[in-house]
C-alpha cells in the first residue's frame, strides 16, 4: 500500500492526494502522479495513487436534451472531490484555433495554453459534460 514515503508521493510534494475514501483533498492542483509501471513501490490496482485508473465507479446516465443534445448526468450523488472519469481524446499541442464542441482546452494553474483534447472522433462519455 502506498503511503507518504511512495516514490510517487514526492511527485505530489511528498502529500498524498487523495482521502482514505478516495476523494482528492489537494487543491489547485494542474497535475496529479499516479502509481504506475515505473513505480518501485509495487502497489496493487487498489493502491490510492491508482484513483483515476480504477474507470468510472459511479452510475451514469447518457440522455438527449431538446436544445444542446446528448448529454450526461450521474445517478448518484457525488462528494466533493470525487473521481468521476477522464476526459480522453487525442492531444493537440499547437494552434487547434478554438477546436469544436468536443475540445477541451488544457489550462496550467489560470494561464491558457497552446495545447487541448480533442475527444470529436476519440472519446468518452466525458465529452458529453459540456452540454450537461
């Protein structure tokens, strides 16, 4: 199990960022390190710093709205910084000039960057939050 002394943890200032309950409890923050393949900790898929790569744990449902189209909401509440799902779609680094309805432009702590995701053709359900 990882825990403070995870060579991962000092990716996140030596604070883990997320709860026992698995909700994030660091703010602001751009980016969050997860355990992975180059880990030394040898962690589990149930290690805390594998949140986000345990996919959506929450019921969802995709419906269609009268003026915006398809959309999705959950079926369950949600605590406050609760994983929901990733936002997946294939990386832009350079002028994607606005993108369309299924980009999400990548921001890095308040300042705009050249960079998006692009989820048009590649994607998940996550796209559909902007018409929520």
């Amino acid at each position: 199990k990882c825990d403070e002394n995870c060579p991962c943890t000092g990716q996140n200032g030596q604070q883990l960022p997320y709860s026992n309950e698995r909700t994030l409890i660091l703010d602001k923050r751009s980016v969050i390190y997860e355990c992975g393949p180059k880990c030394h900790s040898n962690c589990d898929y149930d290690c805390i710093l594998r949140t986000s790569q345990s996919g959506t744990l929450i019921k969802l449902e995709v419906y269609h709205t009268d003026d915006k189209g398809w959309a999705v909401r959950t079926m369950e509440d949600l605590r406050k910084g609760q994983f929901v799902f990733k936002y997946a779609g294939i990386f832009m680094k350079s002028n994607f000039e606005g993108g369309n309805n299924y980009t999400l432009e990548v921001v890095n702590k308040g300042h705009r960057t050249s960079q998006a995701v692009n989820s048009e053709v590649v994607g998940n359900i996550a796209r559909l939050v902007n018409h929520s």
